[in-house]
C-alpha cells in the first residue's frame, strides 16, 4: 500500500485499513507522465459522476494522463472510441447528473480470457496501467483477478506479436483501486456506498407522498425496496418514515409473525391512526428461509383485517434522480483519495477499495472486503441471522436496536392512564426548542417523548422555548401526541432566538420548579447550547438548575461547539444544492453566465464551503477564510480564463452573509460584472429562509432519533444517581450538563463548562472548525485552481454513526 502511511494501518472488525492521504500536501504536475483510466460497471448508482469528475480533475493536477473508459468491461473489451482521453472540461456540468454519462454495460466477454486479453491489449494501447474501478463487489472482484492475470496476459500478448518488448516492459504490472457505488450500501469495509444517501431520499419522498393517500382512504400500503441480500434501505427507511413493520433478510421474523403484525396494525388503527405502512426489502425471509413478498404481506392484511391494501414496487425509482449533496462530497472525496492512492502504488501493491470509515476516507484490502461481503450471505444461509447482523458492522445493528425499540405500540398498559399517559412516581422530564428552525427537531423530540414514556417518566413539552415557559404554554406530552413528527420540518413545539439570561434566570429557575422538572432537553441551535450554559453557571444561585440538562445541537449552519454535525445541515445542504442546480439551469442557453449566491450561516461558513463542493463552486468566500480584493480579482481572472479558453458556460460563487463588512454579495456581484464584461455576465441570489424549509432528510431523522434516544438514557441515568432521600434531584456535577455531539465517529456527552474554554461567543463560533482545512482546498483544485495544497484534517461524516460503547 506504499510506504507513506504504514504507522497508520490499523484493524477494523478483522479487515485492514489504512488512512488516506487527506491531511498531506500535494505538489501539482507530481505524477506527470503517468496513465490512468476510470470506468463504471455493474448497476448505476447516484454519485458516479462526481468521482468520475475527481478522478479526472485530481489526476489532471498531479500531471496524469486521464481516459474515460465508456460502457464498462464492455468498453475496454472494444476498445477503439470506447477508450478516450478525459479533459478538465469534458467533466464539466455532471456532477449534480444522475446515472453514470460514461456508461455501464454487463460484460459476458470480460468472464472469459479471451476477453481479458483484448481489454489488456487496448489499455497497453494507451500505455494504461492504473484503474479506477467505481463499481460493486462482481466489478471489484473482476478488476483484481484481471490484476491477477496481467503478467500472462502480458506473456500471451507478446507471444503472439501482439505487443512490443517495450510495450511488455513499460507495462509490466497494472494497479487497481476501487471504489463503491452501490445503493444497498451491502458492502462491507465502507460505512457508506456512493448512491445509498440519494435512493434513501427517493424511497423517503415516496413514502411521505403515499401517506397522504394512504391516509385520506384509511388504507395500508406494502412497500417493496431494493436489497435482494441486504436490508439497508428498507431498515433505515421504516426508521426515518415511522413505519409501521419492516421486513429484511438478515433479520426475519419469529414464527407467526403474521399473527403479530395483524395486531399491531389493529391496535395502531383503534388508536386512531387512519393508515399503515409495511415497508419490505425485496430479498425479505422468514425464520426458515421462505422468501415474503409483498403480495403475501397485502394478502394477508387484506385477508385477516379487510384493510384496502395497496402494493407499492419502487423498483428503478430508487437509482434514479440526482445525487444528493451527500453522495456529491463522498464521491468527490473517494475520487480524488483513489487517484492519491494509485499514485502511491507500488506494482507488488494489492488491489484497495477507497472505504469511508467514520470520519475519514480510508484504503482496504479489495479482496478482504469482498470475501467478508460474501460471508453474510453464508450466515444467512445457515440460518444464523445473529452473525448476519454482526458481520453488517455496528451502524446497521444500532439502526435495527433503535427500530425495534421505537416500533413498540406504547408503553405498558399498566403503566398507562386512559388518555395514554404514563402513570409514574411523580418524576418529569422536560422537552424545548430554542433557536431558528432546523429539521430534524421533531424527529429528536418523538424519540424522547416515546423513549422517555416507556421508561415510566411523564413528559412536558415546552411551547415557544422560554415564552411558553414563563407564560404557562407547558404540557404533558402523550404517545400519539407525536405520531407523523419524523418527517415534518421546523418545530412543531415552536421556538424562539433568545437566550435563557434575556428573561431573567430567576424567572427560569422559578418556573422550573413550578413544575418540578427533574431534567431538561434542549433542542436548538446556538442559543440552546448558550442558554443551557448560563443556567449550568447559575447552579449556586438556583437549585432548579441542579437537574441534568442534555442539549441537542440542531441548525443549519453547524456552528455549535462539541460537535461535527448538528440536525438540520444536512437538510439544508441538500436545499442549498437543489436551488444551486435549479439557478445554472436557469442560464441554460444563455451564454457565459456566473451566478453570485448569498446563503445563511451567520459568521459559520460550513453551508457556503460544503455547498461549492457539492455544488461544483468556482469559489466560497467565509468569515473563517479571509480574503481581500485581490484574490476577488485573481477569481474573477480564473473565471474568465476557464470560459473563454475551456469553454465553460456558467460560474458558481458562493458568499456565505457574514463572510465580510466590506465585500458584501452587493459588491462581490458588481466587481464580477464590471470586470467580466465581455467575458461574461453576472447574477446576484439571496438564498434567504428557503434553506431551512423543506422536510428532513434521511440523515436528519436518523440522527435526531438516535441522539435523542441516546439522550433520554443518559438523562434518566443521571436522574437516578442525583435523586435524594426525599425524592428530590440535586445535580450539580460537571457531567450532569452536557451537549450531546457527534465528534469523528462516536456520540460523546461533553460538559457545557469545557466547551466555554473552546467557543468564540462574539461571532458565535468553535474557535476550531474540522471542515476548515478539507474541504476547502479540495474545492479548487477541483474548480481548476492551481498550486493548491491538499490538506484535511478530518472528514465529513453524514453515516451512521457508531458508539463503541452504546449507540
């Protein structure tokens, strides 16, 4: 795997990985004189494109030779027209495509020698000895024995005078690197597979479109997803939808379970719920290996309960439409990582697959992966679902521990009172919202109302933040209070921008104990995480405030210490890159036009950064960045040499709104139009309040629902170890307030008291932000600027995180 990174090889559930080049500086033009080509094979996936595009672009700026290898196998088969030189242009304007623009074809020829020998001999043709492989497992596979069999193929070659002694020389051995493109996310290695967050987002907007329906006629609708081996989709899509039942095949229900969910859809019916949704993976089993479909499922609703039940095939919906802003940034980051990792090959270097562990992107031994991707397959084989849900990594077992745990009905009846309300010893917890909207909040709420219920505590829902608190609007929240939460956007508690010591901590304090909260959830943005930390400070003051407090950082512009990613960004990302797309379209026709959008962040430029990658920005101007009018003028230099001399049409900048006093979007917008005339001309966008609308991504459910179920465990914890003799709660440690964030691949509870030390509370920011040094130079160099370091010092994470301890 070369020699630049062997302190860094580590073992992960018994397959090796090593850390990938991010984080190290790159010299531009340091690999010139080297050939590489990319191809896609097997099924398309969202996403290809864009590491297509940094295959291309980061092999163009270390000085490769780049070939786009159309159709697949089939394509390096035929060669000819097939096999054609890539341009930093020709990989313009296909980022936010769906599919794959070079093609993917199965390829019966490549499965015979004979076929291998062809491909060989028209990559020799073009001196090719490094590929990229962006694929599945069957395309991984394939790739590595070719590698495998290249010195005979070699031999045979020059043995029938089809190559030359200089030919068999200079191409002696071949590299492979692979990355996933795959929308079951089945392949194990990789936390996340190029495709899996934009089907995600298809299977989701249908469901949330067929519960309109479903519940205007009081009807129950089965739904069929992809994953013939693998329940991904289907799992986490019940999770993000609430849905009622899932059925995957690496865990099949017990025996009779149709009994079971007959039940479970007539009691959610008497409880008056007017629809039913069944979500099954297309590979579904039951306990002795018996495939279920979802004709059997509506069958048997239809048969027993005399629902009107409808089947619903989602079938190719999933790989189509365009890639989120998610697969974007993850194939941007692989593709460029795979060229990195080609360069530092080595002709004795096994075959790696460029894998996403946690926050980094990583190198792993191709054929290991594929051999324990195979291996799930035979657990299920022999009925041993347990190491079949093992062998999927702990993301997918904490998905399926968390559905399972939500998908219960309701607490235990005995614990109930006839409105649904749990009886308990007295002992209340507290929910509120404080700060701007953000999506993803009602989704954290649910979970805690529920979890929180089914612990035996009653729950009160704060309307308004501090408003409802001070003026009475708190009331106790029950199980069906927040059914259809999940996929609704905004806050349905309401909130407020205001910080606790603006209303008086006194007035807090008292109301707190007017109600005799014994813990207190705050969801929110900024404001939250500040307000929590003031009534930590006044504990000495305010017994009150001697109660744990857990807050839940969510807000689109990610700019709360103590965690990499708060709710509510990855949704906004995604409306930031839809409205980007929509804005280019806009000039289609027009020529050699650059757009100048202004979007929201206040001094955080975590949206206007990720958004150019996404996005295919020429630039991003932050507040954490400065930057002066010479680089404006050095950009607008840029602009008009990439339309004039490559022929692009349209230019991207993006402005974060306090990015800087003076060069504000009304100047930066003048300057390019002054300065471009005749080049090109220009067009301002001020994004505003439409980045937080929409409903929540995939992501954004998932990850309130298991912060929040995260948070009511630690909370009752914490209520359990402070209460006193007499029943009271006296919690005044450190630990006992704490913001719960997503730091490199854990949830970690960090005191409010150390994230002081680490917060710029002037411009309400972390006084370091991980993203800073990622993705910004990967941005230019992928909009074609030159001399750019490459630097990282972590990675974006949108997977599924993982607790070593208890996620």
């Amino acid at each position: 795997m070369g020699e630049h990174s062997r302190e860094h090889l580590s073992r992960k559930d018994s397959i090796w990985i090593q850390t990938g080049r991010e984080g190290q500086e790159l010299d531009a033009g340091s690999a010139t004189g080297k050939s590489l080509g990319v191809f896609t094979s097997g099924g398309d996936s969202q996403g290809m494109n864009s590491a297509v595009r940094a295959v291309v672009r980061m092999g163009s700026f270390l000085g490769c030779k780049v070939y786009y290898i159309k159709e697949g196998y089939q394509g390096m088969v035929d060669g000819g027209d097939h096999i054609i030189e890539a341009s930093w242009a020709s990989s313009s304007g296909i980022m936010q495509k769906g599919g794959t623009v070079i093609g993917s074809a199965r390829c019966a020829d490549f499965r015979q020698r004979e076929g291998r020998l062809k491909a060989a001999k028209n990559l020799i043709d073009k001196n090719i000895t490094n590929l990229v492989v962006i694929g599945g497992d069957g395309s991984l596979t394939g790739a590595n024995l070719f590698r495998q069999e290249w010195n005979s193929l070699l031999d045979e070659l020059k043995a029938t005078d089809r190559i030359t002694d200089e030919q068999r020389k200079s191409c002696s051995s071949i590299n492979i690197v692979g990355m996933v493109g795959s929308i079951d996310n089945d392949f194990c290695g990789t936390d996340m597979t190029i495709g899996t967050d934009s089907a995600l987002h298809r299977i989701i907007e249908s469901v949330d479109s067929i519960s309109t329906t479903a519940s205007s006629h009081q009807r129950a609708f089965v739904l069929e997803v992809m994953g013939r081996h693998c329940g991904y989709l289907a799992l986490v899509a019940a999770l993000a939808t609430e849905a009622d039942w899932v059925l995957i095949p690496e865990c099949p229900p017990d025996k009779g379970w149709e009994k079971t969910l007959c039940k479970k859809l007539s009691a959610e019916r008497e409880m008056g719920l007017r629809l039913n949704i069944v979500i099954i993976a297309e590979g579904a089993i039951d306990i002795e290996g018996n495939p279920i479909t979802a004709n059997m499922v509506k069958d048997l609703i239809t048969n027993e309960l005399k629902y009107d039940t409808r089947v619903t095939v989602l079938g190719h919906v999933q790989r189509g439409g365009k890639p989120t802003a998610f697969d974007r940034i993850l194939g941007a980051r692989m593709g460029a990582e795979a060229v990195l990792a080609l360069m530092d090959a080595k002709p004795d270097t096994p075959a790696c697959v460029v894998s996403l562990d946690g926050n980094q992107t990583v190198r792993v031994p191709l054929m290991e992966c594929v051999e324990r991707t195979k291996s799930v397959q035979e657990a299920m084989n022999k009925k041993n679902f347990q190491e079949a849900v093992r062998l999927r990594g702990k993301s997918f077992q904490n998905n399926l521990a968390t559905y399972l745990r939500l998908s219960k009905l309701r607490p235990p009846k005995v614990m109930c009172d006839p409105t649904g309300q749990v009886c308990s010893s007295g002992k209340k917890l507290a929910v509120m919202n404080i700060g701007a909207p953000a999506c993803g909040a009602n989704a954290a709420v649910r979970s805690f109302v529920r979890f929180a219920l089914t612990k035996g505590y009653t729950v009160l829902g704060i309307h308004d933040s501090f408003d409802g608190l001070l003026y009475g609007d708190v009331k106790p929240i029950g199980w069906t209070d927040v059914h259809g939460w999940t996929c609704q956007g905004g806050s349905l508690l309401g909130t407020k921008k205001c910080t606790a010591a603006r209303y008086g901590l006194d007035k807090v304090a008292e109301k707190l104990k007017e109600h005799d909260i014994s813990g207190l959830l705050i969801i929110g943005g900024f404001e939250a995480y500040h307000s929590a930390l003031q009534m930590t400070e006044a504990r000495s003051k305010y017994d009150a405030f001697c109660i744990p407090m857990v807050v839940i950082p969510c807000t689109i512009s990610n700019n709360v210490p103590g965690t990499d990613f708060s709710l509510g960004a990855d949704t906004a990302l995604n409306e930031i890159a839809d409205i980007c797309d929509r804005i280019k379209q806009s000039a289609t026709g027009t020529k050699r036009r650059v757009f100048i959008v202004e979007v929201m962040g206040g001094y955080c430029g975590y949206l206007a950064t990720m958004a150019g990658l996404a996005g295919g920005a020429d630039a991003a101007y932050i507040y954490e960045d400065p930057f002066n009018i010479t680089n404006l003028r050095d950009d607008v230099i840029h602009l008009k040499n990439k339309i004039i001399q490559l022929g692009v049409q349209r230019g991207l900048i993006l402005r974060n709104e306090n990015a800087n006093a003076n060069y504000t979007t009304d100047f930066i917008h003048q300057m390019f139009s002054e300065e471009g005339k005749g080049s090109f001309t220009c067009r301002k966008n001020v994004l505003g309040h439409m980045q937080q609308g929409g409903v929540p991504s995939p992501f954004d459910r998932n990850y309130g629902t298991k912060m929040a179920s995260k948070a009511v465990d630690y909370m009752i914890t914490k209520v359990e170890e402070n209460t006193t003799e007499d029943g009271k709660i006296k919690s005044c440690t450190k630990d006992s307030a704490v913001l719960l964030g997503m730091c490199r691949r854990q949830l970690l509870f960090t005191p409010l008291e150390e994230l002081r030390e680490i917060t710029d509370f002037e411009k309400r920011l972390p006084k370091q932000q991980w993203w800073l040094s990622l993705v910004r130079p990967l941005l230019r160099i992928m909009a074609k600027h030159s001399n750019e370091a490459y630097r990282a010092d972590a990675i974006l994470s949108k997977v599924d995180f993982e607790d070593d301890d208890n996620a």
